[in-house]
C-alpha cells in the first residue's frame, strides 16, 4: 500500500510560497508516494491544480480528510495548533516549527502522537546541503535585502560617468557574513555599489575579499563560531565593543543591512538609536531580523520607518518577496529530504533514529520528547 503524502495550502497571512512545486511532486510519485494536495495549493506562484495533477497528484476532497488520512504532511508553515488534533497518531509532519519560540506547539504534538520534523534543525553538514531550507531561503533574502535597501535609497548603487559629471558610487555595510549576509555583498557588488561587511567570525574574512568587499576588523577578543557554523553569541563587553567599531562605518554607509540571529534566541541589537543619528539624511537600514527581535533600534515588523532621517526596513518574510524561486528551493530541499530517507525495496519512508540528521531535526516522536537538544536548551 502506498505512503499517503498530504501537502495542503499555506493559510499564514500574506505567505506567497509554497511548500512544494509540481516537479518536486511528480519526483515523490516516482518514488512510489500518493500525493494528496489541498486546491489552490500552487496558485500564489501561478502553479494550477491541473499543473499538480499532471505531475501526478491525487486532489483532496477537503482539508480535514487529507490531513486525517496522511501517513505525511509536508507544508512550509508550523502547523496552526487546531489541524495538529487532525492528524493520526504516527503521521510524520515535516515543516518549520520555530520549536524554541512554540513550546505550546511542540507539547500539543507530543501529545497528539506526531513524529515531527523541524526543519530549522537539520544539521549543517555535506551530506544535509541538499536539505539546508534555511541557507536556502536566507539566500534569497540577501538577495531581497538589497533591492528593497536601493528601492528605497534617493540614490544610485553604481559609479556612473556621464557629461553631468562622475557620481561616485554608493556604499553598503554589511553586518553579519552568513548565507543572507554573502549573498547581499555579491548582490550589492552586481549593482555596482562599494561594500564593506562586519561578521564576529574572523574566519569569514576571506570569503568577504573574494566577492570584492572590504572585511571590517573590530577586535572583540575571542570569539568563533558552533560546529553548525552559527556565530557563537557575544558578551556585554564584546557587543559594547563591537557597537563601537561598526559605528565609524556605518556613519559612512548609504545603506546598511543586518543580518545578524541567534538560532533559538532573539536577534542582538546591534545598530542603536545613536548610531542611526550619526548616518546621512536619506540614508538605509534593512533589518533582516527584525522577525525575532530585530537588529535595530526602533525598527518595526512590517513597516518602513523613519528615524532621524534614515529610513529602516522592517518588512519581515523577505524570501517570499521572490516567492516563485523562494518555493522551488524550497521544494527542492523538502524533496531531497524525503528522498534522501525513503527505502526503494520497501517503496515508504524509513523514519531513521539513528541518523544524524534525523536526530538533529526530529523534535517530538511516539509521544514524546525526542530531540536531546530540545531538551538540553529548554530544561525538559
């Protein structure tokens, strides 16, 4: 008997992404999957249902019926608290789950019996790349980051010689060199514009000399990075230090962008009102954590705000700004996950509790707590 996949629409306001693509699909019906989609699915990215059924999909009735007959559930979103009673006890659910903010959540599917998935937590290894829905969609979101940023400058980012004369070009600040932070150097630098970037990770110098950018040096003293490559959190004295020596450049910046999170923690603040003061009238600031805490004083989700004559973007989902390629990344990554752990000789999914990137992203399991860092970080 086939594994039954449910993938239903997302229903977060103003989500425009979806959780899987029609080629994606039509590679889980290859592996011996029935794949049940929810009506509408696709239509934010002009995916119709007939696209789906071409690739193979079986068109759920309703909702409630294919989220009570799945072995699977794949979605983008955390599950809203009220579907998780509507799943079996054993239905594996794969999705983000935010589980460090979602305890409520994580408790509810504990109870309910689910094996689920956070997809935040797969482990950043070779073997997991594939996977890796967070550098995919932190990609994109550096991407967005700098558009917005120059939709919003009253200049332009390149060097430009005309007979009016030479326009020097504009200089962006970068703060926090992960996936996101890379991926706006190499934009901002694709549009012409003079980058300098900041990261307390001093291993990433080289990676920011070879886009073209300027490395900053502040020094903090010891710091790295964990074995996920995450930057590890700062101390009082080095975030004071730090504020310091960012403070001469982002004074020089027409745009600067922050980057900067904690996994599991909120966002540090790391741009203050008086650093704010001290940059140009007309000046940018796009906070790219402004969804868990924020990176700036005074910026605010969803809004475009202005502070002392510096506009700071707060807009918050910037990868579904680019929603069509922001959801074929992201069903590619879903894809490989499944077909990374399904057993062709027996045509399902093998649950695998011994590998490590199961017991790196499964947090809740035959009703229980499963995840050892789960516990470790929330005291359970």
């Amino acid at each position: 008997m086939k594994i039954k996949i449910a993938v239903p629409k997302e229903t977060h306001p103003g989500e425009k992404r979806v959780a899987m693509i029609p080629a994606t699909l039509k590679k889980l019906v290859g592996l011996g999957a029935q794949v049940e989609i929810e009506s509408g699915l696709g239509e934010t990215c002009r995916y119709s249902d007939q696209d789906y059924l071409d690739a193979g999909a079986v068109l759920a009735g309703s909702r409630e019926e294919m989220l009570a007959g799945a072995d699977m559930v794949l979605r983008l979103r955390k599950p809203p608290l009220e579907e998780v009673s509507l799943m079996r006890r054993g239905c594996i659910h794969v999705s983000y789950l935010d589980p460090f903010n979602e305890q409520e959540l994580v408790q509810v599917l504990q109870d309910a019996g689910i094996s689920a998935v956070s997809l935040e937590m797969i482990p950043r290894t070779t073997v997991a790349q594939k996977m890796d829905v967070l550098s995919s969609q932190a990609n994109l979101g550096g991407y967005v980051a700098v558009i917005l940023a120059a939709e919003q400058l009253d200049k332009i980012l390149p060097m430009m010689t005309t007979p009016a004369g030479t326009i020097k070009p504009a200089h962006v600040f970068i703060i926090g060199v992960g996936v996101a932070g890379l991926q706006a150097i190499a934009t901002a630098r694709r549009l012409g514009a003079r980058v300098e970037a900041f990261d307390t990770r001093p291993v990433v110098e080289e990676q920011v000399k070879s886009l073209g950018a300027k490395f900053v040096k502040v020094d903090l003293g010891e710091t790295g990075q964990t074995k996920d490559g995450y930057a590890k959190a700062l101390t009082p004295e080095q975030m004071e230090k730090q504020k310091q020596g960012m403070a001469r450049a982002c004074a020089g910046a027409d745009i600067v962008i922050t980057t900067a999170q904690l996994f599991g923690r909120p966002a540090p603040r790391i741009v203050d009102r008086a650093m704010i003061e001290d940059m140009a009238p007309g000046s940018v600031i796009v906070d790219m954590a402004v969804e868990t805490g924020g990176n700036v004083e005074g910026s605010e989700v969803d809004k475009v705000v202005e502070i002392a004559g510096v506009r700071v973007v707060g807009l918050a989902n910037l990868p579904g700004r680019a929603a069509l390629t922001a959801s074929q990344m992201y069903s590619s990554n879903l894809g490989n996950f499944v077909d990374h752990f399904w057993d062709r000789e027996a045509d399902r999914f093998v649950l695998d509790l011994e590998d490590e990137i199961i017991r790196g992203a499964l947090i809740t399991h035959n009703g229980s707590l499963f995840s050892e860092t789960y516990r470790q970080i929330m005291n359970k």
